[in-house]
C-alpha cells in the first residue's frame, strides 16, 4: 500500500476544511504543522480533520493544537474501534452541515474495503470463486516438484485456510474407481476403503461433505488429463485449490487460466548448498574435499534428485581427498550406482511413450553426452534411419520436428538454443536421461556405443544394427578395424568423436549400411568402396578432393554433406562434384563447401532436392536453378575475385525464379566494400516472394536498397551480418513495413536509424552486436519487442538497454561479453 505524502494530505486537508475557497494565510503554517503530527496516518488525519471542522479556526487555537504533539487527537489505540466512532459521529447531528456526498469523500480518506477484499480473493480464493483453482508444477522425473507441494501441502497457515487436506499419489497406472475412494477414506480416515466401497450411500454422503468444505488437493505425479477431468466430473462445484506435479505439458496445461510453475534446475550456488546440506548436515564442508565436491556437483547437471542421491552415496565412504577424486569422475562407481538407482525414477517416462517416440529418444544418446546436438542434424538422422511415417499432409520434416517438440514436452529433452523463428534451434539430454538411452539401447541392441577398447567385448555385438564410434582412434586397432568391419548387419556407422585431423581406416566396405557418418574424420582417399552400399541414404565426409562419378551408383543416396578442410576453395576449381550428381534423382539435401554445381546436359533435374548449402555463385545461373526448382533452403557462397570485371552479385538476381523458397542465406566469404563493386540489384525484387527467413553477410549494399526487403510480406526472420548493408543512415518511411518477428544487426557502420512506429509491428526479438557507431535505437520499438539483445555496442546503446531493462523489458545486454546468435 502506497503511503500518501506531505503535499498530497494537505491538499486533501485543506479541501476538507476549506473548500474551493482555499486556507486562510495565517492557518496555512500552523496546519501544515498540525498535518505533520498526523504522522501520515490516514485515520488520525480524518479524527482531526473532523475535530478542526467543529472547533474556532483561529490562529491562537490551531498554533496550540500544532504544538502539542501528545494530544490524544493524535493518538489511536484500535484502528477498528476508532473507524466505528467516526463513523458514528458523521451520523449525528453534529456533521449535519455536512450532506452525504461529503461524508463519503471524507471516508476515502481511509476507505480499506478494496484492499481488504482483494486480500481475501488472494489468501482465501475458495470463497470467491466455485472453481477450483488449479496450480501445476511442471518439469523432468528428479527435479523437486513432489518436495516442492510438499512443503506448500504441510505449511500451518497454508493448512489452517482448508477444513480437508487431501494427498493422491496417481502415478502412470492410477484406476480412475480408486481415485474416489482415496479421497473420501482421507476425508474419514475413521472408515476403511473397503466399507466405502460396498456402501453407495455413505459413498454419496461423504461427496457431499466434501462439496460443503473447502479442501486442498494435491494430485501428485499426474499422466494422464483423464483423472483431472473424472475429479471435475465428480465434484463440479467444489471449493478449495489442487496442487498438481507432472511431467506432460499437456497435463499442465489443460486450463487456460490456470496457473503453470515450470521447475528449473538448480544453479552452481543452489547445488552446492543442497549438496553440503546432504553430506555435511549441520558442519560445512573441509576445505580440502571442496575442489573434488564441486566437480561431483557440477557432474550432476543441477537434478536434485542426483545430486541427493550422489550426496548419500558418498556420505558412505570415507571421506578423503583421494576417495572423492575417484567420485569425481563421471565413469566412477558413484556416479554409475547413481544413474542406476535413479535409472528406477526416470524409466516411466520412456514407458509412457509411443514406439515412434521411443526410438526417437534412444537415438539421441548417440550423439555424445553433454553435447548441444543441432536439431537439422537430429531430424535428418531420424529421416535417414526411416524412423518415421508422417500423417497425411504433413512433410517429413514438419513430423519430424513435432516429434521433436513432444519429446520435450514430455520433460525428457531439454532445449539448450532457440532458433530465430522460434523453434528449437539445439537439444539436449540431461546426463541422467543420456545414461538411461545408452542403457536401454543396449538392452534392446539399438545402438552399440564404442568409447573405449574394453566396449568391444561387451555384450552381442555381431548383432548390432547401428554402431557409434566414440573414439576414432579406436578405429585404428586393428581388432577393433576388424571386429566392425565383421558385423554385416550394421545399417547405420557414426563416427561420433571430436576432429580427427589424421587418417583411420573407416569401416566403409559395409554393404548394407543406410547412413555413414565419418566428419570427424579427415579423409585424403575418397572411399570409392562405400559406393557398394546401394541402400545408403546418408553420407557425411570430410574430404578435400574430387568426388568421383561412381558416386551415382548410389541411387538411393537422399543426403550428401561433403566438409572441406580449407575453409575457402577456389573459384579455379569451379566444381569438385561429378557431373554424374545430376544423376541422383532421390537427393533431397546437398550441403557442400563453396564448390559450384556442374552445368546440366539435357533435360536432367534434381526435383527432390530441397535444401542447397554452401554453393558457389557460379552455380545460381538461370539454367542450374531451374533444375533445382524445389529448394525451400539455399545458402551460397561468393568469393570475389581480384581482377572480376562482371557484376559479382548478378546471382542474387536469378533467385527470384526459386517460387518454393523459404530459407536463403547469402555469404561474401571475402567481402570488399570498395563502390565498384556493389552494383544495384534488379528493378524487379531479387528475392521470392515467399521467402520466410533470409541472411545476408559482406554485401556491402546501401541502406536505401532494404526497400526491396520490405516488399517481402512473409520474411520472418532477417540477418545482416558485417556489413550487408553500410553507411551512417537509414531511415524509414511510414510505407516501408517489414513482417519480421526477428532482426539481427551485427558488424556494420551504421550511426543513426530512424522510423515511423507502424514500421515493424510484428517484431518480437531484436539483436544489436557489433555495432560500435550507433548511437540509439528508436524508442518507437518497444510498443511491440519483447526480447532486445545488446553486444558489444555503443556505450550509449548499452546505457538505453539497461534503462529498458529497469522497466521490466526482458534485455539482455553485455558490454563485455558477447553471447551466442
């Protein structure tokens, strides 16, 4: 409640007494003193206002009264009893003078009803409301929720505001019948379960002593929307509020109003404070265990659960510096009882979901652990390995990424990026789920995992389908080499380690492979014998020479990413693909470092493929782009040349035939800003008119030439990276109206941009970096963004972001840190 001041009562003061007319000179001091006896409290200042409203105004009398500052006038012994009086006294003849309009103005003075009423709608919203309000409390199997409801089910002024308090642990088997029951034996613990089920009349007289109280539920570890809804069907009317745990969304979720908790897992200092509170209990931790205690604790990944099961493990053995090393490490004994005990919590989850999604999350534990895994690379994995069927309508990528999506709305992947247009840009596994995949894909012979040379005399390897390489150096031994090389039913091979920058014989001989993944190899041989793997969809090589024509043989090869170990590849060497790639009519994803398409002969076209990245400009000439006439995605590559006489951007004006495209992105590799070479585009928009995200970097194009961006009614997302676009101004006009939701400025020299308000209606995320010359962004963008993102700028930029960010923007902004696009 906000405390009025000084000059707001004695305007208020002074109109009571006076009215219109206004207070006398010779009063003004003396009231102003006799106000400041009231000590701000509004029920004093009405006691003596009324007082002042029957006594002389006098300046003797009021310089008294202003003096003594013990007069009982000023004092109120019960807030409650004196309102009363007060209220009496405006009812008597003494304040007829007074009509009742007036009488009502003074009782504002210190009118509580409002906030006394709001106040009970908050601590007692039974009374108010026939609902009964919902509170879910959402997040992963270990992460608190139960202990959570826990301490709010059992806190005393929580439990004294309920006439019932009822706990129902559902779990994902929950018998709908059993619900009812448990409800009313908690209601009458004095009647056993087994007379209220043989008893409807008692079982109906309960319900009603259960509609006639307020009650509070918790509904704890929650599948299903189902028992939610039987509970409303029961009891349509009740009164009280339910406490709900879940790991589903979309039990969360299932009222629009309702409130929804998302857990978070804990931080470094909220860790290592559980931690030491579970080893130590009320000693801190020795000084010399504390280095090897914040690696365990950090090892744990922030999960409660881990962490307390990990703390009670050690607490069993003896505490040296040398035994908690040991723990440590993630392979350790500790760590590998921790994961099992607490594998028994997570494996419901894994249960509850359908076949298709089953395979899904066990795919993820190939990638490595604690890795930021690219959703692109996921779901191309997913569709290489035929894992899914979508409904009729939906691409396989659209099914895809909603498999994507439910997995973490089931609380078992975790996003660790968004992506510009709002998606899921990069995934993770929690390191207690990454276990639990590894675990039971190897029960299940899904995938066999190779880390170290121990792994190759674990379990029936012969029959594995699918084989993850770890550790590339593994594949030079040769009995590991030959043991690989043995396993004919192997479909998928994925070198999964970091770079390795040397030669090791690659297992690629294997003739019913479905997917080869070798990037983390350096290969300076092209493997000519994967080409006998006719079912191979899949082929990802780090190879800096020529692909040979033998590549076609390859018919059902769907995609091709080729790396190139130098970083820029001559224009001279215009293609390193054969002209035997047009041959490959299944190919729906070519991803290639800065090599140019070769021209087509006759009428040959890739009309599957859908998405082109790092092509030459040489290759976006009329004739290739017509034979590529799908592409939704397109990201290419220009390198000037020194002595070019031709335009060197003339590529970008031949996109425009691409009608399907959604995605461009356009990169000068080696840009050069110098006025002859940005040559104006087209008259004509060189972009299609469909195009949803575009990024351009090194262009070198002048701000006026973003009108032709402005015409795109679907671009989404925009990007423009060192110097896309350059020179000090860009201003705006009321016509030039973007759709972006999202705008990324970064490395440019601009110093001043103006525009009208209606200029970006639609923008919800903004990222400003690099920009060192600008001197303010429009105020008129925070009628609509919601996330403004400030690196490395402007101190003046950086100063206006921190003022946002004290207005309750949601900024990020750091002066000097940069942080991930």
């Amino acid at each position: 409640m906000a405390c009025r001041d000084q000059d707001t009562w004695w305007y208020m003061f002074r109109a009571g007494l006076f009215g219109p007319e206004g207070c006398p000179a010779q009063l003004e001091g003396p009231g102003k003193k006799i106000l400041h006896n009231c000590r701000s409290l509004g029920i004093v200042v009405l006691k003596v206002l009324l007082h002042l409203l029957k006594a002389e105004k006098t300046a003797h009398y009021w310089n008294q009264l202003a003096s003594d500052q013990q007069n009982p006038i000023f004092m109120v012994d019960d807030e409650l009893s004196e309102m009363c009086k007060i209220q009496e006294d405006l009812s008597t003849e003494s304040f007829s003078f007074l009509d009742e309009e007036e009488k009502g103005l003074l009782l504002e003075f210190v009118d509580f009803s409002k906030h006394i009423e709001d106040i009970k709608k908050e601590i007692l919203p039974q009374m108010f409301f026939p609902k009964m309000l919902t509170i879910s409390f959402l997040g992963m199997a270990g992460i608190g929720k139960t202990t959570l409801v826990k301490e709010i089910f059992e806190d005393p002024m929580i439990r004294c505001c309920y006439d019932h308090h009822l706990w129902l642990t559902l779990g994902p088997d929950c018998v709908f019948e059993e619900i009812l029951v448990d409800i009313l034996s908690q209601v009458c613990p004095d009647i056993d379960k087994d007379g209220i089920k043989q008893d409807e009349d008692l079982a109906k007289r309960l319900c009603e002593e259960v509609l006639d109280k307020k009650c509070l539920i918790v509904l704890d570890d929650v599948w299903s929307i189902k028992p939610l809804e039987y509970m409303k069907r029961l009891f349509p009317n009740i009164k009280g509020a339910a406490l709900v745990t879940t790991r589903l969304a979309k039990v969360a979720h299932i009222g629009v109003d309702d409130p929804v908790c998302k857990m978070q897992l804990l931080d470094k200092e909220e860790s290592w404070d559980l931690f030491c509170e579970e080893v130590f209990r009320q000693t801190i931790c020795p000084i010399r265990l504390e280095k090897a205690g914040k690696k365990i604790v950090e090892n744990c990944e922030g999960l409660p659960l881990m962490i307390v099961t990990v703390a009670s493990l050690l607490s069993r053995v003896e505490q040296t510096t040398a035994v908690w090393n040991d723990a440590a490490q993630k392979n350790s004994q500790i760590f590998m009882d921790a994961y099992y005990q607490i594998s028994k919590v997570l494996v419901s989850s894994y249960k509850h979901l359908p076949q298709y999604l089953k395979v899904c999350f066990l795919y993820i534990g190939i990638f490595p652990p604690n890795k930021e895994i690219p959703t692109s690379k996921l779901i191309i994995f997913w569709i290489a390995e035929g894992f899914l069927e979508p409904n009729s309508g939906k691409t396989m990528q659209d099914y895809a990424v909603e498999c994507l999506l439910e997995l973490e709305s089931q609380s078992l992947v975790m996003v660790s990026q968004q992506s510009s247009s709002f998606k899921i840009k990069a995934c993770s596994l929690h390191c207690v789920f990454w276990h639990l995949s590894n675990n039971l894909a190897m029960q299940s012979n899904f995938f066999r995992a190779f880390s170290t040379l121990a792994d190759r005399g674990v379990g029936n390897v012969e029959m594995q389908r699918r084989l993850c390489i770890r550790n590339s150096t593994l594949l030079g031994i040769k009995d590991v080499h030959d043991l690989i090389a043995s396993i004919s039913s192997t479909r998928s091979l994925i070198c999964a380690s970091p770079s390795h920058q040397y030669p090791v014989p690659v297992c690629f001989g294997l003739r019913l492979l479905r997917l080869m993944d070798a990037l983390a190899i350096r290969l300076y041989e092209f493997p000519t014998e994967v080409v006998d793997s006719y079912f191979l969809r899949y082929l990802a090589l780090t190879y800096n020479g020529s692909i040979p024509p033998c590549i076609s043989k390859l018919w059902n090869l769907q995609f091709i990413i080729i790396s190139r170990p130098l970083s820029i590849v001559s224009s001279a060497d215009s293609s390193y693909l054969p002209m035997e790639i047009w041959d490959m009519e299944k190919l729906k994803h070519l991803q290639i470092a800065g090599s140019n398409l070769p021209d087509p002969n006759g009428s040959v076209a890739l009309r599957k493929l859908s998405t082109l990245i790092g092509v030459g400009s040489r290759s976006c000439t009329k004739k290739v782009l017509r034979r590529v006439s799908g592409l939704k995605r397109l990201g290419i590559c220009i390198e000037l040349e020194p002595d070019e006489n031709d335009d060197p951007y003339r590529c970008l004006n031949n996109i425009s035939h691409l009608r399907r495209l959604e995605s461009l992105k356009c990169v000068v590799v080696n840009p050069d800003f110098m006025p002859e070479r940005v040559s104006p585009p087209a008259p004509r928009s060189m972009f299609p008119w469909g195009l949803k995200k575009l990024s351009l970097s090194g262009l070198g194009y002048p701000w006026e030439y973003m009108k032709i961006i402005s015409k795109l009614e679907n671009l989404e997302v925009l990007k423009l990276r060192c110097y896309a676009f350059q020179g000090p101004d860009w201003e705006l006009h009321d016509d030039d109206v973007y759709a972006l939701r999202f705008l990324l400025i970064e490395d440019t020299d601009l110093v001043r941009w103006k525009f009208s308000a209606t200029c970006f209606i639609n923008l919800k995320r903004l990222c400003i970096k690099h920009c060192y010359q600008l001197e303010e962004i429009p105020p008129e963008l925070c009628t609509s963004v919601e996330t403004i993102q400030v690196v490395d700028c402007n101190p003046m930029v950086q100063n206006w972001a921190k003022d946002l960010e004290m207005r309750a923007y949601d900024i990020s902004s750091s002066w000097d840190h940069a942080t991930k696009s």
